[in-house]
C-alpha cells in the first residue's frame, strides 16, 4: 500500500534551495531561486500558504530560530535576516562579501551560524546582537553545514571538512581566533552536496555529485574510525546498459529513529539505516530532481522539494513542475531493519 502522499498548493516558481519544517508544529519554510521565502501550514492536506517574503535576490537557505514565530534567510544578496513571522519586518543582522549558502539556528546555544561563499562563517550571538558577529576564516568555500546539539560540521570544497565545537563557537571571548575540534578530508572523491548530522550526535552523513554517501562518526579513535563507510546509490542503468550516476542533493537524519533520508537528482527517495548499512525503502520515482528534504520534528512527515534542472546549476528551470510533497510516515516506516 503507498504511503498517503499530498502536494502543496501554490509553490515557489523557481527552483527550491531549502526546505524545514517548524521544532514543534507542521509549519513548513521554503526558500526559492524566485527570492521569496514561503511558509506553508502543513496541517491540512494540500496545505495553505501563509505567507510570502520577499528578498532582493534569490534565497539560498531558510531556518526557523527560538520558535515558530521567527525565521533566518541566506542568499545571493550577501545578507544574513531575521524574520518576524507574525509581522513580516525583516532584520539584516550581518553582511557576507558573497553570496551565502547555508544558515543555521543553534537552539542549544541560541546562535546563528551562516556560511558564506566567501569563505568565511559568521557566528551571530542572539542575545548580544549589539556587537558584531564573530567571523571565522575557511579554508575554502563551503558547501553545506549541518548542527547536532554539540558540534558544527562545515563540508567545502576541495574536499575539506571541519568539524567545530559549539562551546566555542558560542564563546565570545573566544573571538575571531577559534579553531576546529577536527579537520578532516571528505571520503567522497567528488564534491561534496550536502552534510547531515545524525540526531544522537554520534556522527554525520555526507554525499557527492557522484551518487556516493559516506557515513561517519565524530570519536576520532582507530575503533570508530574503522566503522566508516561509503556506498554507491541514486544511479540508473540506461538503455544501453550503461550506469547513469546522479548528484545526491539532499540529505535528512530522522529525528527519532535515526535513519536518513536521501535525494537525488534521479528524482528518487531513499531511506537508509546507517548503522546497519542497510537500506529501508526507496519510493517512486518524482517527475524531475529531488532538491531539499525535511522531516518534521515528531518525524512523522517528510517534506520533499522538486526542481527541474537543479543538479545543473541553470538559472532557469526549464521545462518541469515544481512541487512541495508532503509524506505522511506510517509507524515503523522509517525504522531501522538492524544488520543483516
């Protein structure tokens, strides 16, 4: 039987950068190429669009703060803002020198973490936003970040990867000088799409344009290290026979059982037990490529982005739909199998 399964009315026109769904409700963000941010409530089938903000330029990222009444954007306008949901004024708290991929809420820690395509991360201390924000130099530029309630991991390019304690990065006396916990190069011999943390705070998944996932775990011992792994996935045999490899766009740690979801450009979904190495379904196959994931906070929906043309990088969309799905998880759907 398929799992119940509704799209939301009225979504972006430009290709989706960014999905999330509220800690505790089913309020849904979404970040467009059209340089809006939308907000849906998801509670209804087909959901109801309630509100609209627009930006200068395209979005890049979108991510609920302290609650369901604010949000943060990041985009090629080079700002990071806040967002009052209930009145819709928008604050820029800090400037990039470029366009910026990724923002981050740290709930643990109330700080704002943005990722900039200027090489540099801005850690914006909420509760003190009368001083600037604390800048970190890269390395290179960053890819895609993703938070656990104690660490901070940044994927970027040439293959790099840090690793960050949230102490201090939360640390103002810590100033400008602060240095990775751990830094690491990518298992993936391509670049890397999207990072995800597991929820438990025990490691990470990361994956490549080259249909690759990699798992991971923090504890830098010999015995842990040696649990890591990577797999092959999001690939299609064409007519010929030939294996057509696909980028995984996105990637989504279920918030209670564990397992992760994956994206790709192939226009699948894929739901992966990372411990077990094993994987829990794949479900059909949507009209063009899978761009962002979200799981709700009870984990009981998963949000689904579709963009034609995403793994391309074109500006336009060409020729496709785009669409928000929303899949309604039946108990034990995203539950891990355990080891063969």
């Amino acid at each position: 039987m398929s799992t119940p399964q509704n799209e939301l009315a009225n979504p972006p026109t430009d290709a989706i950068s960014a999905i999330q769904f509220a800690p505790t409700s089913l309020r849904l963000l979404v970040a467009s190429w059209d340089k809006h941010v939308y907000l849906y409530d998801t509670s209804e089938f087909g959901g109801r669009l309630l509100n609209k903000f627009e930006h200068r330029a395209p979005v890049l990222d979108v991510c609920f703060g302290e609650n369901d009444g604010e949000a943060y954007t990041a985009g090629l306008d080079w700002d990071v803002r806040r967002i009052d949901i209930n009145t819709g004024a928008q604050t820029i708290l800090s400037s990039h020198s470029a366009g910026v991929k990724s923002v981050l809420y740290s709930r643990t820690k109330n700080i704002l973490i943005s990722a900039s395509w200027d090489s540099t991360l801005h850690i914006h201390h909420l509760s003190n936003l009368s001083n600037p924000p604390t800048t970190i130099s890269l390395p290179d530029k960053p890819f895609s970040i993703s938070l656990t309630a104690t660490k901070l991991v940044v994927a970027m390019a040439s293959r790099a990867l840090h690793i960050y304690s949230l102490d201090d990065l939360a640390s103002e006396s810590a100033a400008n000088g602060i240095e990775p916990w751990q830094r690491r190069e990518s298992s993936l011999k391509f670049m890397t799409r999207a990072v995800a943390c597991m929820p438990n705070d025990a490691g990470y998944a990361s994956s490549s344009i080259e249909g690759r996932v990699a798992v991971e775990w923090f504890d830098p011992s010999t015995t842990s290290q040696a649990r890591k792994y990577a797999f092959k996935c999001h690939r299609q045999a064409s007519p010929e026979g030939i294996d057509v490899v696909y980028p995984v766009n996105a990637l989504a740690f279920h918030p209670v059982h564990g397992t992760f979801a994956s994206g790709g450009g192939d226009g699948f979904v894929a739901l992966w037990d990372g411990v077990a190495k094993r994987r829990i379904r794949q479900y059909q196959k949507y009209f063009s490529s899978v761009s962002a994931l979200s799981f709700s906070g009870d984990g009981k929906y998963l949000a689904v982005a579709v963009s034609p043309g995403f793994e391309d990088g074109r500006e336009g969309v060409g020729e496709g739909i785009i669409g928000v799905y929303l899949r309604e998880l039946g108990e034990n759907e995203a539950k891990g199998k355990g080891a063969k």
